[in-house]
C-alpha cells in the first residue's frame, strides 16, 4: 500500500459536501466526509492548511471459492504481511502454523459444531477478517510467550470472535452508509449472541466462549456487552480486542476505506490504558518491524534517507537523514526530516536489508 498525506488542492464551495476527512497540520481531524463545508475550512484550503490521505492498493484480495479455502486464505494474508515488512516474518510463521492446525482439525470434525464455512457463505468481509484477527492474536501471544495450548485456544477464539454475526441481518452488516441506533444496537448484541450459539451448540473450552463475549470490552470500562475494565476482561479477549481493531482499521470496509497501516498503528498506540491493555499494546509494538535503525526509506517525495531516531512517543514517524535527492543525486550538505513535525511526509518504501 502506497499512501500519502498532502495538503488538498482543489476547489470548493461553502455548503457543498466533503468528497474526504479533511486533517489540520497536526493530524487532527477537521471535518468528515460527507459533511457540509464551512467558510473557515474553504478559507484554510485556500492557504494550503488542510490535508488529505491519499493511497493506493497493490494486493488484491484472491478470489475466495467456499469450503477447505481456509488454508490458502491464511497464506494469502501472510504474504501481505511478509509484502510490508511490519511483522517479524518468524512471528508471522509460527501463526501459520497453529492457525492450519486448527484449520485442519475444523476439518476432520474434531472441533465439533463448528464449520468456519458457516461463516464464509454468510459474510465474506467477516469471514477473511476472523482468519486475518486470528493470524495477528496469536502473533501476540507467542510475544507474550504463551505455550502451544494455549496459543491454540486463543487462535480458536479469534477464529470465531464475529461468530454471533451469523445473527445479525447482512444488510446491516454490509450497509455503506451510516447505521441508525437501532442498527447499531443489533451489532452490539453480536458477542452475546456468538456466547449463546457456540456454548449451546459445541463443546469448545469455556475460555474460547468467554472470549467470543468479551472482544469488545476495553481496558477504561467504556466496552460492550458488560462494561468490563482492566484485568476483569480475560487476557485473550485483550489481544483479540487489538487484533480486532487493527484490521478493520486497515481493511475496506462497506462505510469506509481502509487506513495505511501505520496510520493504524497509530491509533492503536495512543488508546494503550484506554480501549487496550498496557501489556498487550507493549507485546504488539515488540512484533513489528518498526523502522528498524539505519534501515534506508523511500519517501513521498522520491528522496531516499537513513532513518536515524524512532520516537517512543510517534513510533511511526521517524527522522530521516536524507542521503539521496528526488533526482537520484547524492546529498553533500546535511538533511534532516522529522516526520512527526511534516505531516506532508511519508514512508513510500522501507529496505531493511540495508546496514
């Protein structure tokens, strides 16, 4: 994914309906898509104040054909993961590994009452974001040093978090456009109705079922269905929860596009103590390859540098010593770039072979 933040150049009329989210300087949100412009907005796009988020998708998704797909399906997501460099490539492999173990054992009949093809004919979206949230739990738990059972059961209940949405009308998980509370309150019983089938209809470990009803619990107490907070919620539902909401950031969604990855990344950081568990944030942040030092980046704007600081705060914007002009040309006099103050800037390609 190629992506970039710019200042937006166009014309627009006061009262006419945003075509994009519109962002200050600082990354924060103006105005929404779809919301009427305002004279003080169309006066800071005329002083080249207001950004956009521009990108552009290179992988498409394989055509998904139902029953014994799971396999391919969890290497096709691999190989986007291994395609962006964010996740530590032994990590992504050691997943792959439990996840087709539980695939295969979905298939012989031994997990009883349960067939991940259900969910597939139902809702494809779901279907490739259960597997996708699966693959990234269990690359937290084996940084959090979890054994091969209990890695198991928790890709076991990542698989099956969105099962209660076989409960819920399609039309409503699939509406483009905003959902009305009534909608949303549907949505929001989906963990408990996924408790309910899966503790009346299986024999699944009770901490996979708790799991299923607490994904969307948070850390501060602000969660569904229960308002659980901190170590009230178990463990596994605290990764799936993460895992949860970082692919759908980063997923098209029927309402929405998708975000860059370390845009995501980003909003999965600032809600540590908040949505997310400090120690799960702290287990997530340690899978990534997050511009590892002196790793050479491709920017927006065709100058190639060395990234020379990761700031613990904005880990996803790092500062650049530009080694390389847009012309190819070597840089004589120093070039410093500090993303975090640019937000015109960003990371186009990352090499992490370089030394």
């Amino acid at each position: 994914m190629n992506f970039q933040i710019r200042p937006l150049q166009t014309s627009t009329l006061v009262g006419q309906a945003s075509e994009q989210d519109l962002f200050d300087a600082n990354g924060r949100l103006l105005l929404e898509k779809g919301k009427q412009i305002l004279p003080e907005i169309q006066d800071a796009i005329r002083k080249n104040e207001v950004y956009i988020v521009t990108y552009n998708r290179t992988l498409n998704r394989p055509r998904m054909f139902l029953e014994k797909d799971h396999h391919q399906l969890l290497n096709w997501i691999k190989r986007r993961y291994d395609e962006i460099n964010l996740i530590h490539k032994d990590y992504l492999s050691k997943a792959n590994v439990i996840l087709n173990r539980v695939f295969i054992e979905m298939e012989n009949g031994s997990i009883s009452f349960v067939n991940l093809s259900s969910l597939e004919t139902y809702d494809q979206l779901t279907y490739i974001h259960s597997i996708d949230v699966a693959l990234l739990a269990v690359v937290i738990g084996i940084q959090m040093g979890y054994a091969q059972e209990a890695l198991y059961n928790l890709a076991l209940a990542a698989l099956l978090h969105d099962w209660g949405k076989l409960s819920v009308p399609s039309e409503i998980l699939n509406k483009p456009s905003g959902l009305t509370l009534s909608e949303f309150g549907q949505i929001k019983q989906h963990p408990i109705y996924g408790e309910r089938m899966l503790r009346l209809g299986s024999k699944l470990p009770a901490e996979v079922v708790k799991v299923v009803r607490q994904h969307h619990e948070r850390w501060d107490g602000k969660g569904y269905p229960d308002g659980l907070k901190g170590e009230n919620i178990h463990c596994n539902a605290q990764i799936v929860a993460l895992a949860d909401v970082f692919d759908a950031l980063t997923e098209d969604r029927p309402y929405r596009r998708a975000l860059p990855p370390y845009h995501a990344l980003e909003i999965i950081f600032s809600g540590i103590n908040k949505s997310f568990s400090p120690d799960v944030v702290s287990a997530f942040r340690n899978c990534l390859d997050i511009y590892p030092e002196n790793s050479t980046v491709t920017l927006n704007t065709g100058e190639i540098g060395i990234v020379i600081a990761v700031s613990l705060e904005m880990p996803t914007r790092p500062t650049i010593r530009v080694v390389y002009n847009q012309q190819g040309n070597v840089v004589n006099e120093e070039k410093i770039l500090d993303l975090r103050k640019d937000l015109t800037l960003s990371v186009k390609a990352i090499n992490f072979n370089s030394t």
